[in-house]
C-alpha cells in the first residue's frame, strides 16, 4: 500500500511534517508560515535535563508544539497517540495507511539508519511522515532529507520506542478536520505577538534574558568546571545550535521568511523590513557558532576566549530583546 504523497524537502522536521501533511490535504501552506503561526521561535536554558553528559538549550518550542498551536489558530483538529505496547503502535500505524491516511510520527534519531553517522545521537524529538508500506518496509518522508526513504518493521518500532530524554512513544499524530479556507491572517498575529511575549518573558532561563544567562554561564564554566568540561559544555551550545533540528540561527532565518511572507499577506511593510533585521540576527548566530566550535575543538584553556563568545550571546540578546519589541509593536 502507497499513498499518493508529494515529499518536499524542509530545513526543519515538524514544520515539513506538518507542511506536507497540509499539502497532502489540499492546502498549501509554507515551512516557515507553519513555524511562525505555531510560534515556533524560542531560546530556552534547562539547567536540570542533562543530555549527552551537558545542560540542555532548545532554540524552538518543544515538541508538537507547533502543530498544536498552529491547528488551533487556523480552525484544524487533530488527532495525537502515544503507546506502551509497540504491537498496538503498529496496528494503529497500519490501519491509518490502509485507509490513506499518512502520518506524523515523533522518533529518536539515534537508530535512524539512513542518517549518517555524525547526526546519530541521542535526540527523541525528531519527526517524519510514514506514507505507505511495500514488502514488509514502512515508506517514510523525512522532510530534511532530500529524497523519500524506507525502514524495516523493527527499524521504525526501535526509532518509535527510543529510550532515553522525551521517549516518544510511538508518538503519532495526524489531523482530522479542516475548515473550507484557512484564514491566516488573525493566526499570523496570534502567532507573532506569542512568540514576542516568550523572547521577552521576565523569568531568567527563557527567551533574551536566558540567552544572557548561558553568556554570564560561559564565563564561569572555565574556572569553576575546568577546562574539559567547558569546552564539552559549549560545545552542546553550538551542537544544540546547528546540528539539532536546525537550531538559532536556522530558526531565525525562517523566522524572517515567515515575516517576509506575513507582511505581504497583511500588506504590513513592518514586517518585510523586520525581517531583514532578522536574517542579520540570525547570522551573529552563525558566527558565535563558529568562534565558539574555534574554542572547543582547539581545547583552547584561555579565559579570554570564553569572554569573547560570551561577548557575543549578549549582543545577540540586546539585539533580540530591541527586535521583540519592535515586533509587538508592528502587530
């Protein structure tokens, strides 16, 4: 069995699921318009959840989150599953494909075979669709990969049943129901000012002031963790940054593509110049990243170094913060 399904390539896996899905339903709706009205764009320091012997940074909502809000602003239901038992997380799988029904799945990235070996860590919130099933393989559209792809029975229950930080649990989801139209323009807004209202939250580990909480962190982490440990530290900055999902300075790039888009549908030119502030964010990102991988992968010991990175997380976070305000105002 095989659904007629379209696979477009995405920069990130839950805006594409959800991209492809709405296409699949005849509504075109783009990556970074699904990522904005979802409220997507976050920065957020979890000092107690500890991945890959580091603290945790997420530079996007968690999660489903972006579905969940993004259905509710546009009129869609949609219908969620979690498991215990693999073999009920499969015959459900099997019975939604047999009545064409793709679906969005949550899974860990560590026993994803056709991953490359470099991206195969311990990350459970990956997302793919599973479009149909031919001679025992599960068809699956992996929006950041260029081409569909396959899995075994086992491969896809091992990735669905992940062990580990946010164990998916055959996480499945799909929608439901959809209005006539999707009328966009109140859930742009909705969208906007939620992310506004997150950057600009008073609580010290969320939005611009927790991105200067991780500045003022990395200034200690040499002294007080050692040289070793801050360096493995920063390096889960970064590695959390550009390699999961697709981290600052991705979601910054398509957070300006959905204010671009966004400020023509509104016919709001506050938004078009707004967006190209953020691209010019989104690359102080990109260059904190590369001067901080400068510093861990050179092991470099020199407390100035630390500094200096840290020098730049607190532009990043004053330009932000200006941003964020400027936004609120533009809608």
């Amino acid at each position: 069995m095989e659904i007629e399904f379209t696979h477009k390539q995405a920069a990130h896996c839950e805006n594409g699921v959800v991209s492809n899905l709405m296409r699949y339903n005849g509504f075109t709706v783009s990556e970074p318009m699904v990522f904005g009205i979802g409220s997507g764009l976050l920065f957020c320091y979890i000092p107690l959840l500890m991945v890959n012997h580091a603290p945790v940074m997420t530079y996007r909502a968690m999660p489903g989150f972006i579905f969940k809000r993004f259905a509710k602003r546009v009129g869609i239901k949609i219908k969620r599953e979690k498991f215990k038992n693999p073999a009920a997380a499969k015959a459900q799988l099997d019975d939604n494909l047999n009545k064409n029904n793709p679906v969005g799945l949550q899974v860990g990235v560590y026993n994803l075979v056709y991953f490359p070996d470099e991206y195969r860590f311990h990350f459970n919130a990956h997302n793919l669709i599973v479009y149909g099933k031919e001679n025992g393989r599960y068809l699956i559209s992996d929006p950041i990969m260029e081409e569909v792809t396959s899995l075994t029975e086992k491969e896809l229950e091992k990735v669905r049943f992940a062990k580990g930080a946010f164990p998916p649990n055959g996480h499945m989801y799909y929608p439901t129901s959809f209005p006539k139209e999707l009328n966009l323009k109140p859930a742009i807004i909705k969208g906007i000012k939620h992310t506004c209202r997150d950057m600009l939250a008073p609580i010290p580990i969320v939005g611009v002031k927790g991105i200067r909480t991780i500045a003022k962190l990395i200034r200690k982490w040499p002294k007080k963790k050692g040289t070793k440990t801050a360096n493995h530290y920063l390096g889960q900055v970064v590695r959390m940054q550009e390699e999961i999902g697709t981290g600052g300075g991705g979601f910054r790039y398509i957070y300006a593509a959905f204010l671009q888009e966004a400020g023509k549908l509104l016919e709001n030119d506050r938004l078009v110049e707004l967006s190209k502030e953020m691209t010019t964010i989104g690359d102080l990102w990109r260059e904190f990243a590369v001067e901080a991988s400068r510093i861990y992968k050179n092991r470099s010991a020199q407390d100035d170094a630390y500094n200096k990175v840290a020098d730049q997380l607190e532009i990043i976070a004053n330009r932000e913060e200006k941003f964020f305000k400027k936004l609120r105002k533009a809608v």
